[in-house]
C-alpha cells in the first residue's frame, strides 16, 4: 500500500473555481475522508489522484513520487463508484474475477487471488448470482471484492454506500472499516454523511468551496473545531451557535473580547427544572436521547439529553453548561484560543 | 379531518401476500408512520387507501363509510410521491391549481387559494417559475401544497426523503412536521427509516413481511417492543438480541449467556412469572442501558469502537454473540481487543420467545 | 413554516460541469477527418446539383457533367419551375396527400396507442398483427391495393354487401377516386409507425405523474390533455415531422397503383421527377425540382426541431 501527497492543487473550471491550494497528505494504510457539502471539490480530488483530471497547477504524489505524465493505469489506484458499476449480465464472480481477466493473468493465479478476497469478504455464497439477485450490502461487498483483487496501492471511493437504506448504511460502514484495517489498504473516501465520516476515517478534511478548512482526526475536529463552519458540519443536532454577550446562556467563564460567536454542543447543555428564562419549544423523544427545542429571548437551542426525561412543551427551565465545553469564535467565523 | 379504519385488510398478489389481516384504525388528525423494511407491506397498504391498489379482502373505511367503491379520483386523498411527481411541464402556479381546475372550482376562487396556498410555503416568489429544476425541498413544498389546495381527507406520504442527502434530511423532516401542524390533518407517512418515524410521528405502526406487528407511540414502541424484529428495528443501533437459558440463582431467576456470562437476576413482572418462562430465551437489552462495570456480570471482547460525535459506539462479542454498546465519550474507553465488563439494569431487560419472537410477559 | 431554513435552497441549481477547454480543442482535431467526410458527403451532392440546374444539361448532349457549364442557362430553370403547371399540379396533389393522411394517421396511432398502453388479453397477439403492414414491401402493397381496388375487386364487394346493387366503382380509373384509393393504402401502411412512435412515447410519460393527477380528481380526459399529450410534445413532433417529409418521397406503391394516372390524376412530386427524369431527360431541371423540394424539407424540419428544443427545454 501507499501514501498519497497533494501538494498545492489547484483547480479551474473556466471560471469556477473547483480547487483553490489544496494540500492533504494521506498515510500509508489510513482511512481518509474527503467530507463537505456537494459541489466542495471532493470528486474533483478523487479524479486528480485517478488521473482522469490534470490539475492547473500543484502535483500529486504517490509513495514519494511526483504523478505528473502518468497515466491513470499506471498509477493503480483503484476506484468504487456511488453507482457501483457492476456489470449487470455477469454473476458476482465473474464480475470479481473482470479487472484480473482483462490483465491476462494466468488462470490459477486469477483464482487464488479471488478465492483469498471473497474469503475475507464473507461472501462466496453469492458468488454465483447476479448482481440482480444481490442485496444492496451484497452488490456493494462485489464492487469492494472487484477493486480488492487488483492489489492497487489505493482505493478511492465516491460515496459508495449512499443507496443503501439507513440500517444497511450503519452495518456496511464498519464492515468496510474492517476490510481497511484486516487487509492493510490506504482508502480516500468522499461522504457528504457527517456520522459516516466520523464513523469510518482515521483523518478527515472537510472542504468548503474548494478548499480545506480543516484536517484532523474526527474527534479532534469534533472536539476542537477551528471554525464555526466546520463546528456546523460535525455534529447531529448541530452545535448551537449564539452571540457571545447575550443572556441566554452563563459562560461561566471569561468571555474574550474579540469573541463574537459562542457555540455549545447539544449534549453539553445540561437543562434545569427550576423555572429559568428559558422555554422548552419542541421535544422529540428517540428512546436513547431526547432532543429539547430550546428558546431563550431571541435565541434558539438544541440540547440533547440521555434517557427519556419528563418535560413539557412550554415548561420553562433554566441552562447551565461546563465552561470548559464553550468555543469561542472571532468575526470571520475563527476558533479563539481559550484565554 | 377524517378517521381512517382498515379492517383486516389483505392483499394477495397470485400467489403472494403482500399484506394479512390488517388492522389499524387511524385518528382523525394523527399522524401515523408505517415503518418497515422493503417489501414489509407498507407501501401496498398506502396504496390501498389511495385506490391505486384494491384489496383483495377486507375493508377501509373513512369515517365509517367504506370507500372500496370509490374511485381514487374521488377519495379526496392527497398524496405526496416518493418524487413527488411535480408536473415538470407547468409552472409552480398551474402545479398549484392543478387538482382546484380538476374540480371545477371558479377561477377568482381557485386564483385565492393558490396564492393563499404559495404565501403560506413561501412558494409566491417562484409561483409563475416552470416546476422544472426547483431544488428538492422546493419540490417538497410543492408536492404537499398541490395537494393540501384542494383540502383532502387525509394525506398520504410515500418515503418523501428518500431520494435527500443525509445532510440535508433533518432539515427536510423538521420542515415536514412544521408543515403537518399547520394543516393539522391526518397524515399516514410511509418510510423505512426509523429516525423518521420516531422524530414525527404520533405512532408508528411497525410492520415485516406483510404483518402488523406493533402499533404504539414512539417511546411505547421503543420501550416495549412486542416482538424480536420490532426491537431490533427501533433504535440506532437496534436492541441487542443473545440467546441464552432460564438459570436459577439464589436470588430468583436469570438468564445464563454461555461466554458472555449471567444477567442479573430478573425482575420479572407478575405476569411473567404466572405465565412461566420458556427454557431457552432471547434477551435483549438497548445499547445505551450496557453500563461498564469491573463487577459486572456479563463480558464481551471489543472488536471494534466507533466514535461518532458525541457517543461511541463500540461492537462486541463475534460469531453469534454479537452486541453493541453505546457510551458517553467522557468515560474512559476500552481500546480493540479488551473485554468489557459490563451490568445491565434488570428493569430495562426485556425477554423474547426464541421460536415466536413475541415478548415474554410484556413489560417484565 | 417558521423556522424553515431556505438556505441550502440553491443547492440543486448545479453549475454544469465545462470540460477543460484544451480536451474541446484536442477533440475537435481528433474528429476532423470524420466530420471533413460527412461533410463532403452531405454538401457535394447539394452544390452539384445547384452547377447543374443553372445549366441545360442532358445525358443526350454527349457532354460529362463537369463540363455542364458550357451549357449555362443561369436561372432560367427556376422561372420555367414557377410557371410550370404541372409542377405545381404535382406539388398540390402531394400536399392533398399530406393534410389528410398524415392527420389520419396520426389520430389513429393515438386511438392505438391510448388502446395499448393499458393491458388487455391478447395485447401481443393484436400487437404484433398491427405491425405487419409496416414490414410489407411497398412495392408489394402497392400490387396489394392494385388488386384490392380493381372494379371487380374485394373493396367493391364490400361496399356491395351494404347497397342495394352491385358496386362497380372504377377507382383507380377515375381521376376523382385514383388519389383516395392511394391515399388509403398509405394509411394502412404507414399508421402502424405512427402508432409505434406514439406508444413508445405514451410509454415514457411518467406514470406517477398521472396517478398524481387522478388524485387530485382529473378525469380520465383532462389527464390525457394536461399529463400525457404534453408530455409527448417531442415524439408527436417527431413523429409528424417523419411521416410529413415521408410523404414528399410516395413513390413504389402509388406508380405500381396508378402509374400517376389517370391522366396526370395521381401524380405527386415524386412520380413527377421520375417522369422528367426517365421519360424526358432534362436533366438540369430536374436538378432545380429537386432543390425546390430540398428547401421545402429542411423548412419543415427546421419548424420541427425549433419546436422540439422548445419542448426539450420545459422539461
């Protein structure tokens, strides 16, 4: 496997900026994750590294060495497409088998390799099928099973579990994370699902536009987000933002003076029954957690409380929050370093 | 405003049954959830009420009058489409008043609903806009408002989100609900989703392979699944299910879980313990009730911890003694490979027939 | 709907995806040889037939064609053309054609179409028999309708079973019947394809669309005119625009009818040029006929394809 260095990309498409500096460096064997909204220049990056697209300007870099001039079969990168692209009028195997074939591969060296993949895949009993007679879990483990067996040094995939529904989406996520940990591959991966990300990567960059806004282990970002943007991106029911100086909520602690934004995150709100300023406006029970739709003067708040507590539409309560759980962020929207 | 009642309503296609003996009866303003996976026979049941599809047996009702003789044309049912099937071909206007024309209403009539109609959607300034092209939400608003002009009976909605980003989806289901209370009608929303149906809907009828298996409120459903499948459907993730065996203990009775250890003694509810437990049961118990404890009684390996956010979801257990666990990220976290030690409230325990899958004495 | 967030509202309105326009450069020269050979195959035999009618070129001359210009008449065939009243007789004749069968045609692949868009038992048999008269050989339908049409023959009979005495109606010797009998053999042939085009198009409009407006109480009717013929603006567009221009080319069948007769009864452009061609080789004017007709065709298909980008366009 291999690592995969963007350096200073920069992209146009006449007068649409599509990538705007982008430098990532993706290690050996790491799940990265491409995250943003649509049109945030994720695919375009996918299609940089394939090769299917020449940047203006900057340079890609696999295992160290500059791409420039090397054509997309020469940098063996693998790709898994949203759509999956199986071929409809073969069976799974010989689907698998395709790429292999295709390379004129010796026979026995084709069936070895495939034997040893759709092992690890747990799936040699639908081998047999079309991919019409598939699940969306299966037809999704044949497209995988296709890329694995090339042996590439990367794979990429263009938010390959999008069809599937939410369920399916949960279980194929972390089966595809065992498959990069257990088979030892470096993947990039665009999403545009905040938990899926979260769930999946060991780093992720999240775009804004064409560029990156941030780099980082999940929680870290989740954590410690450097801006309000990606602050917003993270997170389900997203961090409340509000003015910093208003009266909704007691930081607690010293605001800074360049603060113009204060943002707490839903599960750190703790929410009293003591008859306070603020008023419960919405709940919606999920079983594990109950969200509370809070309004406080002009503001208004999420808050996200374990179990299934009592409240009343417009019962009034009071907010607290542990200072140390407050971001602080400037006028364009910037993380303040806690004073 | 109207009540719906299905009774034991069955459709067969030749020799398949899409759906059996069904009943639910529907409350005049209520918003009710089909929930279940593909082919659970949701779709074909709202398809019934509309009238694109007759039942092979049973009947429906609207308040008491049975509509089988109706044709759909008539049923006054408004009915949003998976996509929505705007008449791209019109304007966002002729959209609008598409069903008022259809009913012969007067033309300054039909010109003050439309506009009253697109004012409350905020849909005025793209009323003489082609439907063509309008971003998804817009599309949504416009499915539910050509419908809600003409003033039906009942709305039916058809997995609306299903063709919506992730990221976009809870504001989609958020403006859903805002739109329902603002017309206030009864609404039967179809989807394969659990999130949706627990966040809007008053109850949610769980349904699998063509049979009503629960109806109840969200937090009645979530908290007493009558059967194995709808507690493994609720939740994110589902209720964990082991199977283990009735063992006696000095304190009454628990359940043995071979290599994940013993529960705690069961607080079993009166009914339980007249009706007698089976030999061998299922138990399960929710993913946010494993509560880490050094002198737990039950243990599994961690093979795997995925932190979301503000939670973490870590797998436990392999080959066929499978859960998961759902913890706080401020408390410590047990890396790939240890066991976690855990106890679980015998209050949030719930036990299952392993050959029925129906729940053992209801609330234990 | 307080609260509503429209801010990702644009989200959809994608800006199109502009290849770079160095891959536009590089595909114009890797197509150019291709497009150099369609476009000498498409424009050569236009100019070549403008040389020739400015000239009096005939194969008796003795002249190849390349040295028509000796002959040059300049316009004088096109002012013979415009007070030529044969030609216009011919012109008029197959416009008669086109307004009424090209409507009946039409109309009754639409009757079929709205029939065979449902199901009904015995659909494929009733399907397939309806397509026969599409796969006949013109020249053998035209033999077909020869006999069908003799005074003694099986349409006479017909009508006879519904008069009080014998029919014996000359049609394809009266001048006035000629045209209605080839008139109606090109209806049997050709309403199958307008049927076929149609059915396809039927086919496509969605369907949850017109369930869409069942619900909302349309009829059977308004469904039809707001859903479903709207919808198939472009293929009844095209369909028209085939059969339209088909017209212009009757030939096989009415010659081996009627040989444009009685008289000049029948005869159409097409079996006009023949004429001109075989019979009395002035070939020059030919060439003019031929122009004349070329920019009748491409007005209509200009017509039908500014029509159909509109369609395109409100979907």
């Amino acid at each position: 496997m291999a690592s995969i260095r963007l350096e200073n990309i920069c992209k146009h498409y006449g007068d649409v900026v599509a990538l705007d500096d982008v430098s990532i460096e993706v290690e050996d064997n790491a799940f990265f994750c491409l995250f943003g909204p649509p049109l945030s220049g994720k695919s375009t990056i996918l299609k940089i590294i394939l090769g299917l697209e020449t940047p203006d300007s900057g340079s890609v870099f696999i295992d160290d060495r500059p791409m420039n001039g090397v054509s997309p079969a020469q940098r063996n990168v693998a790709m898994v497409f949203q759509n999956l692209a199986l071929f409809p009028h073969m069976t799974a195997l010989q689907n698998v088998r395709f790429p292999l074939v295709e390379r004129k591969i010796a026979e026995d060296v084709i069936a070895a390799r495939v034997d040893e993949v759709t092992k690890k895949l747990h799936m040699q009993h639908i081998l047999h099928k079309p991919p019409s007679q598939l699940s969306g879990g299966e037809r999704q483990r044949v497209a995988i099973a296709r890329a694995l067996v090339r042996d590439p040094v990367a794979y990429l995939m263009d938010d390959p579990i999008s069809a599937l529904d939410a369920r399916l989406r949960e279980e194929t996520r972390v089966e595809l994370r065992r498959i990069q940990r257990e088979m030892n591959q470096t993947v990039i991966y665009v999403t545009h699902d905040q938990e899926e990300a979260m769930s999946v990567s060991d780093q992720m960059a999240i775009f804004e536009h064409g560029r990156v806004r941030q780099v980082g282990a999940p929680h870290d970002l989740y954590d410690a987000p450097a801006s309000t943007y990606v602050a917003e991106m993270l997170g389900a029911p997203a961090i409340n933002l509000m003015a910093a100086g208003g009266t909704a909520l007691n930081a607690g602690r010293p605001v800074p003076q360049q603060a113009v934004q204060l943002g707490v995150r839903p599960e750190h709100l703790r929410v009293l029954k003591d008859g306070g300023n603020t008023q419960v406006s919405a709940i919606e029970p999920m079983g594990a957690t109950t969200i509370l739709t809070l309004k406080a003067g002009a503001e208004t708040m999420k808050a996200a409380l374990h179990g299934q507590p009592e409240f009343q539409v417009g019962e009034s309560v009071s907010l607290s929050v542990d200072p140390a759980q407050i971001h602080f962020f400037d006028k364009n929207g910037d993380t303040l370093v806690a004073v | 405003m109207t009540q719906i009642a299905l009774s034991n309503l069955g459709k067969k296609f030749g020799s398949f049954t899409a759906l059996a003996q069904m009943n639910l009866t529907i409350g005049d303003g209520e918003f009710v959830a089909l929930l279940g996976p593909s082919g659970c026979g949701k779709s074909t049941t709202m398809n019934m009420i509309a009238g694109m599809v007759d039942p092979t047996e049973g009947d429906i009702r609207f308040d008491d009058r049975s509509i089988l003789d109706v044709p759909m044309s008539r049923r006054g049912v408004g009915f949003v489409f998976q996509n929505y099937a705007i008449f791209t071909h019109m304007s966002v206007r002729e959209n609008l008043a598409y069903g008022l024309r259809a009913q012969g209403v007067s033309a300054s009539e039909r010109n003050r609903r439309v506009n009253a109609m697109a004012d409350l959607l905020q849909l005025t300034p793209m009323l003489d806009r082609r439907a063509a092209g309008l971003s998804v939400n817009i599309l949504q608003r416009l499915a539910i408002g050509r419908s809600a002009v003409v003033e039906p009976a009942i709305f039916l909605l058809d997995e609306p989100l299903s063709n919506v980003d992730a990221a976009f989806r809870s504001v989609m289901r958020s403006e859903l609900k805002a739109l329902q209370r603002q017309f206030s009608q009864t609404l039967v929303y179809v989807t394969h989703d659990q999130l949706e149906a627990m966040t809007m809907a008053d109850r949610i009828a769980v349904m699998d392979h063509g049979k009503l298996l629960q109806v109840g409120t969200p937090l009645e459903i979530y908290n007493n699944p009558q059967d194995v499948f709808v507690a493994r459907f609720i939740g994110s993730p589902g209720m964990n299910i082991l199977e283990g065996t009735i063992a006696s203990s000095d304190e009454g009775k628990l359940v043995d879980l071979a290599s994940a250890g013993r529960s705690a003694p069961l607080a079993l509810s009166d009914r339980a313990a007249s009706q007698g437990l089976p030999e061998k049961v299922l138990f399960g118990f929710r993913p946010e009730q494993v509560n880490p404890d050094p002198n737990g009684t039950m243990a599994l390996p961690v093979n795997f911890v995925e932190r979301i956010g503000a939670r973490t979801i870590l797998h436990l257990g392999g080959d066929g003694l499978e859960a998961k666990a759902v913890l706080d990220n401020q408390i410590a976290m047990p890396s790939i490979g240890d066991i976690l030690r855990f106890s679980i409230d015998p209050k949030m325990v719930r036990l299952f027939d392993p050959v029925s899958g129906i729940a053992i004495g209801g609330d234990i | 709907m307080n609260g509503v967030s429209v801010k990702e509202a644009d989200i959809a309105v994608l800006p199109q995806d502009n290849a770079g326009s160095e891959e536009k450069r590089l595909g114009f020269w890797l197509t150019l040889p291709a497009q150099c050979l369609v476009l000498f195959i498409a424009v050569f035999p236009i100019l070549m037939q403008l040389y020739i009618s400015m000239t009096d070129w005939s194969p008796l001359d003795g002249i190849p064609w390349y040295r028509a210009y000796e002959l040059w008449i300049g316009f004088i065939n096109y002012t013979d053309l415009a007070s030529d009243s044969r030609f216009w007789a011919a012109m008029w004749r197959t416009f008669l054609v086109m307004i009424v069968c090209v409507p009946i045609q039409f109309l009754l692949g639409l009757g079929l179409a709205v029939l065979f868009v449902d199901e009904f038992p015995g659909k494929r048999w009733f399907y397939s028999t309806l397509l026969i008269p599409m796969m006949v050989v013109p020249a053998v339908a035209g033999y077909m309708f020869f006999l069908l049409f003799q005074s003694g023959g099986p349409v006479n009979d017909l009508l006879s079973l519904f008069s009080a005495s014998p029919v014996k109606i000359a049609w394809l010797s009266d001048p006035s019947l000629a045209l209605v009998a080839v008139m109606a053999a090109d209806i049997w042939q050709w309403t199958p394809l307008m049927f076929l085009i149609l059915l396809a198009g039927m086919i496509s409009v969605p369907q949850d669309q017109q369930m869409a407006a069942v619900l909302l109480g349309a009829s059977w009717g308004r469904r039809f005119f707001t859903i479903v013929l709207p919808r198939m603006k472009t293929i009844i567009i095209i369909a028209l625009a085939i059969r339209t221009i088909e017209i212009f080319k009757i030939f096989d069948t009415l010659y081996i009818m009627t040989g444009g007769g009685p008289g000049v009864a029948t005869e159409t452009i097409s079996v006009y040029i023949y004429k001109v061609t075989q019979q009395d080789l002035i070939w020059g004017y030919v060439a003019a006929i031929a122009l004349a007709i070329l920019i009748v065709l491409s007005v209509i298909s200009a017509i039908a394809i500014s029509r159909m980008s509109k369609g395109a366009n409100a979907r």
